[in-house]
C-alpha cells in the first residue's frame, strides 16, 4: 500500500492540534512571559510541541501495520518519546528536580536502545570497530545529550522546528538515492508533523514547543540516526553531520561555561544563535540562516558520506570546522555583558 498519500494529512493534523493547543494555553494562561534570560520580547503560549509528540505517536502504529515501519523501532519511540514527552510537559506545567528529569532521560534512552539493538558497529577510516557494551554506554549518553541540547537550542522562533525539518528530510534524502524508499517514510513522518507546527512558530512565532516538544525531537531524531547506522554504518555519521549545526553551537557553549565554572543546569542566553539573534535584532535571520547552512553545507557533505565518497569521521571533521569558527564569531558560551542603565 502507498504511504506517501498519508504525510500531508500528519501535517495537516498537527497544524489543527497546534491551533487548539495554543487556544488551551490561552484560556489557561499558560504564558512564556519574558525575563533577563528570554531571547524574545512578547508574551507568548507554550507548550504547542505536544501536537508534534501526538500526531507522530498516533502516525507510528499505522505506519508498522502498513509496513512502513519496523515493530522494533516503533516500540523504540513510542515508549522512550512519550515518557520523555510527559517529563517534559510535567516540567512544563511545574518542575521536576534536574536529578529526576535526568534519571527519566536515561531510562527513555535505555529502553530505545534495547528495542534497536544498541550501537551498530562504527566504521572509522575504513575500521569496523565493535565497542560491545561501552557502546551501549556510549550511546545512551548520546542519546540523553542530544535530547538536552535539543532543549538549550529551541530559544528563538522557529529555529528548533527548522533544524528537524532539515535533518528528517536530509536522512530521508540518503534512504532514497541508497535505495531504501520504505526506511525513509519515519523521518518524513517527524518532518510533516514538526511542518504542521512550524506554521505557527515561524518568526514572529504564536506559541512556543516547550519542553515536551523540544526533549522530544531529541531524543526521536537520536533513535533515527542510531536506527539508520543499522541500515548503513556510515550513515550514522550522514546524521551527526545533519545535526552540526545544534551540536556544535550547544557543545561548543557547554563547555566553555564548563570551564568557567558557571552552574551549567542554570538558564543562560550565551548560546552563539541568541548572540546572533541579539546582534540582528530578529530571530527570521538567524532561523533562516540555520537552514541555509543545513541545505547548502551540511546536506552535501552528509549524502558524500552516505553514498561512500569519503570516510564518516573525517567528514565531520570537515564539516564541523566552520560551524566552530561560527560558534566563536557569535560567542559562543561568553558570559554575557550586564546591561547598563
């Protein structure tokens, strides 16, 4: 049965939730109202990401019945990303202590590694290197990691809703030209669902994703790369080269506040796209430019690596070097001047 038919419906849906969502938020007053830490100006509803987790949870059934999807890899996402969708609406709504919050990532990341099977071997300049269970480690922390920096990147309008977009349609992108159409109906799953969404969060945004949203894609775009290096080792590198552009600027920062000893669980606007958010004064340039660098730089690198034109880890190298030079120019993790009155 064709699936594609399907796709504009997901996004369809998820415009339709957004908007009763941002209705609930509201009547309920769930309002993100501006402080010294916000990188907007206007009071705005949160929490709208809970339409992308529901239309793509409700989308995976269908798709492993129809044979879109693998059962595995269903019950990967469907467990992990709605048990970090709700952690994240609860904070959300409240607050869980960042020990909980953390503990709950990791087990999210644990049971989606038992569903797929962990980390596939990693292919290093032609080296296939099994790493066992240090790889079962080694991937939950990169799982919980790009779940959090998903979380530290979503500050301005558009630019988290951007950057998944960009990433599902890269990875859908290298399924195809390898001749794996069905592998690549999961990232345009995500992609339809967060495009429903974006209508609404496109500078000047009228609602925020929230945390539920935000942890959310995080983790599910973690999952699909770590799904796609069992489709293809090198692919796995295709998508950390897709997801440059949040790892850099969200690593980069990270340790930078690491070393100067700032309490890193505390919010902060020093990440280099709120610097350039501020210089520009308006989040459409920046969110733009995130995407322009997806299409025109880091796509053609990641399909390089996919289709086997150069080795993964070099690649990255390769790709990373000017988003750290980007990092640097818009100041990444400086501790930001106090206003002067």
């Amino acid at each position: 049965m064709n699936l594609w038919w399907w796709l504009p419906v997901v996004t369809g849906l998820a415009f339709v939730l957004t908007g009763a969502l941002r209705r609930y938020a509201l009547a309920r007053s769930l309002i993100d109202t501006p402080n010294a830490r916000s990188s907007h100006s206007v009071p705005t509803p949160r929490g709208g990401g809970v339409a992308i987790v529901v239309v793509f949870l409700m989308g995976l059934p269908l798709l492993a019945l129809m044979g879109g999807a693998t059962w595995s890899a269903t019950w990967a996402l469907l467990g992990s990303g709605a048990a970090v969708a709700a952690l994240g609406f609860l904070d959300d709504h409240g607050h869980i202590a960042a020990r909980w919050r953390l503990l709950g990532h990791f087990a999210s990341a644990l049971w989606a590694l038992f569903w797929i099977g962990g980390l596939p071997s990693l292919v290093v300049f032609g080296v296939a290197l099994d790493l066992g269970w240090f790889g079962y480690a080694l991937a939950a922390v990169y799982l919980v990691w790009l779940l959090n920096l998903y979380n530290f990147m979503d500050g301005i309008d558009g630019i988290a809703s951007v950057e998944a977009i960009c990433v599902c349609l890269g990875g859908a992108l290298l399924y195809f030209l390898l001749g794996q159409p069905t592998a690549a109906l999961l990232p345009m799953l995500l992609a339809c669902a967060v495009l429903g969404f974006l209508f609404w969060n496109f500078p000047p945004a009228r609602i925020f994703m929230g945390d539920a949203g935000s942890g959310f894609l995080g983790l599910v775009l973690g999952i699909l790369s770590l799904q796609a290096a069992w489709v293809m080792p090198q692919l796995l590198w295709s998508w950390i080269i897709l997801l440059g552009v949040f790892v850099v600027d969200a690593t980069f920062t990270l340790l930078r506040r690491l070393l100067r000893g700032d309490k890193v669980y505390e919010a902060h606007r020093s990440h280099a796209y709120q610097y350039a958010s501020r210089h520009f004064g308006r989040h459409l340039p920046v969110t733009l430019a995130v995407g322009a660098i997806n299409i025109f730089w880091l796509l053609p690198i990641a399909l390089w690596v996919g289709l086997g034109g150069v080795d993964g880890l070099l690649a990255v190298l390769i790709a990373y070097a000017p988003l750290v030079l980007l990092a640097v120019k818009y100041r990444a993790g400086e501790l930001e001047q106090p206003s002067v009155v």
